[in-house]
C-alpha cells in the first residue's frame, strides 16, 4: 500500500539525513581548561540557577550548599561555563563512530538529543516547528558539544552524534512532513490488526483504533526509556533531550478492549473468541497456519495476543518510571509542543471528532504529561503557547549558562545504592535546578571498568584493518557535495584535494578551496564546467607537516542556488601517502571521475592513486575484508606521470565480483628503501 507508506519514508529518510552529520575528526581539546577527576567516589552536578526566568550568572562558590543525602560535602570543583555558539567552521565532528563515543564522555562537552516523535506530530506541527528548532540549535551548540538524532523506530545505539548543524538544519528545513499523526501512515503490524479485525462495524472500529494508538504510544516511551538508559552508560554528565511531541495520553489498563464486539449489527453476531489459527493450503499450495486467502501469513493469534497485552499496559506507571531513570541518569527533558497554542487535539476529520468537553480533556491531558516531563528532569517546557519561538529562546538562555560543581562523596562505599543530592543557594529568590541524585558503583561495576579499559588482544592484521574501517564514518552519500584531500611529506607538503558533486554542474562555476596547517595557509582555485562532477585541485604548503592540515571547500552557488561546502582534516604522516580516489562506470561514461569520498556501485571501476616522492615506489596491492583477509580479486597497478612531473602508482579494481560491504585496500611499497602498508577502506554498494 505504497500511500500508506510515503510519510512513514519520509520520516525515516529525514532520520538517516540528520543522523549523518559526522563528517570531520575532533577538534583538540584545550589545554587550560581544568581536569576534572574520574574516581569511583568523584560526582559532577550541572546547577542552573534562575531568578525570575531568568539565568543567574555571578555567584560564587560560597553562594552554594551541597548535600548528599543529607550530608553536606565539600565544593572541591566549580567553575561558570557561559557557552558561545560557534560558527560552522569552528566544529569538528567526530571521524569514527569510536571517536564519536570517545567524545560523549567529554566532561566538558554538553550532550543534547533530538528526540522526533513521529508518531505524536502532525504533517502541520512538523513544518511549524522546523525553523525555530533549526534556530534554537545554532544558539545553543558550541563548537565541543554533541548533537544526535533519534526517532521511536531507532534504537539509541544507532544514534551518530556530531558537531556540524548545517545537515541537521537541511535535512528539517527539505524533509520537513516527517509527523505522521492523523495521517495514514501504517506499518506492517497496524496493517495486520486491520487484516485481523476487518469487520467495519461501530463497534468493532475503536478496537483496532485504540490497539494502534496503544501501540505507537508503548513504542515512543520504550524508545525514551532506552534512550535514557543508554545514555545514562555513555556518561555520568548531563544530557539534554530535545522531545519534540504533541504529548500522550498515558493509557491505562482497559479491560473492555478485549471484549468480544458485535461484527453483524443485523443479527448481533460476536466475533469469533480466540482460538487455533485454520490450517490449509495458500495460493502457491503450501500448507499453512493462519489466512490463506492472501500471498502473506496473517496470524490472528499474534493480533490477540498483541489485543490482550495492549489492554493491559499501564503506560502512566511507565511514564513516571522513565522519569526515575532519567533523574538517576542525569538527563532532563526539554519538551516543545510544536502545534504552538492548540486549540483542539483531534481534526474535524475523516473520523468524527470527540465532542468539546472530551477533545478539551485528551488536549489537557497531552499538554500536562509533556509539562510533568520537563518539569520532574530539571528541564522546560514550551508547551499551549502561540509564540514558539519566545518559548525557545527561554530554553535557549538555560542551556547556554550553568554551573559546573564537583565533588568528593563523603560515602566511598561501593554499595550501588541511590544517593540523593540537593543544591541550595544563599541568595533569596533563586531558584536552582540540579542533578537530582545517582547511582553508587558497585565493586563488580569498577571492576568490570577496569577490565573493560584492558581488551582481549586481537591479531594485528584483524586491527589494522578495523582500524581503516573506521574511516568509512564519515561516508555521506546522500550529500549534495563531498570533498577528500591527500598530503605528501617533503621538505614541502604537496596537498592534493578532490571534490565530487551529486549531480553535474548545471552551469560553469569554481570551487574556492583553502589549506591551513597552524600559522601556514595555502589557497587555490579550481574550475568546474557545464556538466563536469569533480575536480582535482594541488596546493603546496612550504614546510614539512607537524601538525593537522585543515582543509576547506567551497563550491560557488550557481542559479540562486546555496553554496556547497565542506570540510576535511588530514592528519600528518611519512611513509606512502593516502591516494586519491577515482570512479568509472555507467554515470561517468568511459571518464575517470575524482570520488570525493570511499563509496563505489558494485557497476563502477575504482581507482586509487597514491602520488610518489622521488625515492618511493609501490610494490604490491591487494583487497582485504572487513577482518584483514585477502580476497581472490585482481588488483591492476601501473604508474603515471602527470604535466607537473608528479610520480602517480595507480591501482585499478573492478569492483564487479564483490557483494555489498566494507572492505580495505592494501598497497604496499617502499619510501627511501624502508617498507610501508597504506590501508585505505572503502564501500561497495549494489
């Protein structure tokens, strides 16, 4: 049912848009920002203090009383952080998923999630809400903060957490219809209560009714709970989440949804009671259990069982439960409403609306539990009012200044007990919110800790390369524009810097591209025509590489359009340099076309090209995957010499025998008579 679904894609493109944001590595950390310690008895407390809404910013740390159940405890860390937003070109994602996860247990970066959940937004409150959410992240990111996305349909380990917002903000500003309440966006189990329940009788049509919305709410607050949970191990700071929601009901146990219903209002003939699925023969003479009027299985057995338990759910139970977690974990709420000042809950239409009195209860309801949220996890609530972006300014200001105060527990015990903790200050009128409390390690838990920071050896061909794999992160295919960059060491250092473009260029423009290593810049300029998808651009810095080499590509708008641009790191290193990457195959004709990032079709030729200094020369190549073994798979090297005099060994590989992956090339080869190994991975899709 292709209608039903085009929402529902919608949804999870806009996810999968968002979700691949990282793109660069990670900016080093300052060294004059102080340390603070990791021992099993050190706690962390993010304090916002407010006086009239308003954040207070000159307190001292006389001004604060700490408690720990009770027991008041020495401030031995404090510090003011005031966040400035940072532009674009400040921020470094993460360029692994290990670096990425490395980055969340930064003390000092503040981590927030935005949490879509597209089942509780409609199509209106979706693109209402788009722009001030897009402004509200760039007040509130600075350049060391963490920002990912989440859905209900994800789970929280798939969460890619990145610096950039330009990708969160083009992917909620050009997939904006991703809500999908009140639309008939279905998935396949919703799609099995209708096959289940076809009798469209008054009284049987709020049974699959109220199975869906049982469902979809169950599935949002198990995605919280995880979320929270998971969270809660990735670090012990503070983490905010971003809800975006029209809020939940929070059903409760309802007998009466498993109440036989009349299906035949003529003769008052009841459903059938649950009992053994028929046996018989399908369209393609199986036997099978269940429906066999259709080429799919239908098991009523599933939609009675999924019946009784959804009738049984206590969802309010639940709800407070993940607000428990959440305090214990460190994680407040911040819940927006993106309807703005809603007048009612549900639409005229297609289905008749409850009357006033019920629609204004449902909406009361909705609007308080998102209220309850916030307000019981130290977070805010932009809820009933007609000026969102009033509402998310005033989060903005909170998440933008607050206290960092550290201490030593006066209870070293290793007991795993919950430990309360209450932060006052000396100063009539404010009011202060803070971590709430946590969890105590256990001597299992530290021990644990400390095995985990010693892993199981691997061998070292397998190490080599997981650790080339983990350079596919930053893949982002569907990215309007993507560019990669190469450096040979010399008494100089040689960049080479390739872009590749979605699409060709619809008219002649130039990519303005700059090189920056510490004090040492280098520009340049390369042309793009009519039609042409890629360029390959050299610059030259005049002195050996020490240090990371930031480069910065921007592609001219053409025709009104925006402009394109992206950012590379490259770290410095001797030996044989990275190659250069080149595709050929249906889209590019019999061209060789510079690749601006590690991703083939199993159609396209690859080609990668490693430049060679006077003294080098490569030996050998071959194709290994994902766990370092060799592959039967020709690997064709030769050498080139460009206009410039440049040495280039290329290896080609036909990319045809292999199945969709990740895989690693190997080439081999020697610099000034020593040995070196280039591991470059790379991807191959169908």
């Amino acid at each position: 049912m292709p209608s039903r679904v085009t929402l529902l894609s919608s949804a999870l493109t806009i996810v999968a848009v968002l979700s691949l944001a990282a793109q660069t590595t990670q900016k080093p950390p300052d060294p004059q920002r102080p340390t603070f310690k990791t021992e099993a008895n050190y706690v962390r407390v993010d304090v916002y203090p407010t006086q009239n809404g308003s954040p207070v910013k000159d307190l001292t740390v006389a001004d604060f009383d700490l408690l720990e159940d009770g027991i008041s405890q020495k401030i031995d860390a404090f510090e003011f952080v005031q966040v400035r937003a940072g532009m674009q070109g400040e921020r470094r994602d993460p360029n692994t998923i290990a670096e990425s996860r490395e980055a969340l247990r930064d003390p000092r970066a503040r981590v927030f999630v935005l949490f879509l959940d597209v089942p509780h937004v409609t199509v209106h409150g979706s693109w209402n809400i788009r722009e001030p959410l897009v402004r509200l992240i760039d007040r509130i990111l600075a350049p060391d903060d963490l920002i990912g996305i989440m859905i209900p349909r994800m789970s929280a380990s798939d969460i890619v957490f990145a610096r950039k917002t330009e990708v969160v903000a083009g992917g909620l500003r050009d997939r904006w219809p991703w809500g999908e309440r009140f639309t008939l966006a279905e998935d396949e189990r919703e799609m099995m209560y209708q096959a289940c329940y076809p009798w469209q009788t008054e009284d049987m049509k709020p049974v699959v009714r109220e199975m869906v919305a049982r469902r979809r709410e169950r599935m949002t607050l198990d995605s919280l709970s995880e979320l929270v949970r998971w969270l809660r191990y990735q670090r012990e700071e503070r983490k905010a989440i971003l809800t975006v929601s029209e809020g939940w009901l929070l059903f409760q146990r309802n007998d009466d949804l498993t109440r036989p219903r009349v299906i035949d209002p003529r003769n008052g003939t009841l459903e059938p009671i649950p009992g053994p699925e028929p046996i018989g023969t399908g369209p393609d003479g199986r036997i099978r259990i269940g429906n066999t009027m259709g080429t799919e299985t239908i098991t009523k057995t599933e939609c009675d069982r999924d019946r009784q338990y959804l009738s049984q759910i206590d969802n309010d139970r639940y709800f407070r439960d993940i607000i428990d977690d959440a305090n214990r974990g460190n994680a407040s709420f911040y819940t927006v409403d993106p309807r703005g000042l809603p007048v009612f809950d549900s639409p005229i239409g297609p289905e008749p609306p409850p009357p006033p009195s019920v629609d204004h209860q449902i909406l009361t309801r909705r609007l308080d539990n998102l209220q309850v949220l916030a307000n019981n996890t130290d977070g805010l609530a932009v809820v009933n009012s007609n000026d969102l972006e009033k509402g998310l300014r005033r989060m903005a200001d909170d998440l933008t200044s607050y206290y960092l105060l550290g201490y030593y527990s006066t209870n070293a015990k290793l007991d795993g007990r919950y430990r309360n903790i209450k932060v006052r200050v000396n100063r009539p009128g404010v009011d202060v919110r803070a971590r709430k409390g946590y969890k105590a390690a256990t001597e299992k838990e530290v021990t644990e800790a400390r095995n985990a920071a010693a892993p199981a050896p691997v061998p070292e061909h397998v190490a080599l390369a997981r650790n080339a794999l983990e350079g596919l992160a930053r893949l982002r295919g569907s990215a309007a524009f993507r560019a990669h960059a190469i450096a040979l060491q010399g008494d100089t250092a040689t960049i080479w810097v390739a872009g590749e473009l979605a699409a060709p260029a619809k008219e002649s423009t130039t990519a303005d591209i700059t090189a920056t290593a510490g004090e040492l810049t280098a520009s340049a300029t390369a042309a793009l025509a009519a039609g042409q998808r890629g360029f390959v651009a050299p610059l030259v810095l005049k002195r050996r590489l020490t240090e990371p080499v930031d480069v910065r590509v921007r592609v001219a708008p053409v025709s009104g359009a925006l402009p394109f641009t992206d950012m590379v790191r490259i770290e410095p290193s001797d030996g044989l340099a990275q190659p250069l990457m080149f595709r050929r195959g249906p889209s590019t004709g019999n061209r060789l076309e510079p690749a601006g990032e590690p991703g083939f079709s199993r159609t396209e030729r690859a080609r990668f090209e490693i430049p060679l200094a006077a003294d080098g020369k490569v030996t050998a190549a071959r194709i290994l995957d994902r766990n370092g073994t060799p592959l039967e798979l020709p690997v064709t090297l030769s050498e080139r010499t460009d206009a410039s005099g440049q040495r280039w060994s290329t290896a080609d590989v036909v990319l045809a025998p292999l199945g969709a992956g990740d895989y690693v090339i190997e080439i081999t080869g020697s610099v000034a008579g020593a040995e070196h190994k280039r591991l470059t991975a790379f991807r191959v899709s169908r």
